[in-house]
C-alpha cells in the first residue's frame, strides 16, 4: 500500500500538523527551542511515519511504522496537555486539539488492527 495521501488518516494527521503550527505560533519565545519545537515535530512525526510505513513491502513492516505513529499521537497528547497546564494555549484550542488527537490514536489503532488481521 503506497497511497497514503488517500488514507484518511494520514489526512487528518496533516490537519493536525497544520493546526499545530499556527497554534504554537502564540507561545513564548522561549520556547521555540522547547516545548514548541518538540510539539511541533511530534505532530510532524504522525503523518510521517504513516507515509513511510506505506512505503514498506509488507503489512507487517506497515504496522510497525504505524505503532511508531501512534507513540508520536500519544507523546503529542502528553505535550499538549503541558502546554495546558503552562497557559500556553487557550482551553477552546486545548479541547479542539486534544478531540482531534484521540480520533487521530483510534484511527491508527484500527488501521493497525485491520493489518495485523489480514
């Protein structure tokens, strides 16, 4: 499987790369090289992996790349929830992000088990 721009997924997780982005540009200077960074390359890290492990011959090696993506959507969640508890971002962003991430994980954990079943 090598269509992952079809996977939707994939296209929810570039939604969420995007969101992140514009909402971490609010966030302390001094962070840029912290927590902002390490958000921002978490959320990268999700539709990354679904797109490398597309690239792989085997469902198996597909699975394991999307079990990578996954501990990404859950580091992301963990960041996100720090980001909160520093007032670095609003409640109303926080609630969105945090529904979109959990639908992000229940995806991949479908996607996942529909591989590992086949």
């Amino acid at each position: 499987m090598n269509y992952f721009k079809e996977l939707k997924v994939w296209q929810k997780a570039i939604e969420l790369v995007t969101e992140t982005y514009l909402k971490t540009t609010s966030f302390p200077k001094e962070e840029i090289y912290g927590l902002t960074s390490q958000i921002r390359r978490c959320a990268v890290s999700i539709p990354s992996n679904i797109a490398e492990g597309c690239g792989r011959k085997t469902n198996k090696d597909f699975s394991n790349f999307l079990g990578i993506s996954l501990g990404s959507a859950f580091e992301f969640e963990t960041q996100l929830i720090i980001c909160k508890n520093l007032d670095f971002i609003k409640q109303e962003d926080f609630n969105f992000l945090e529904a979109e991430i959990q639908h992000i994980q229940n995806m991949i954990i479908k996607l996942q088990s529909t591989l590992e079943n086949k």
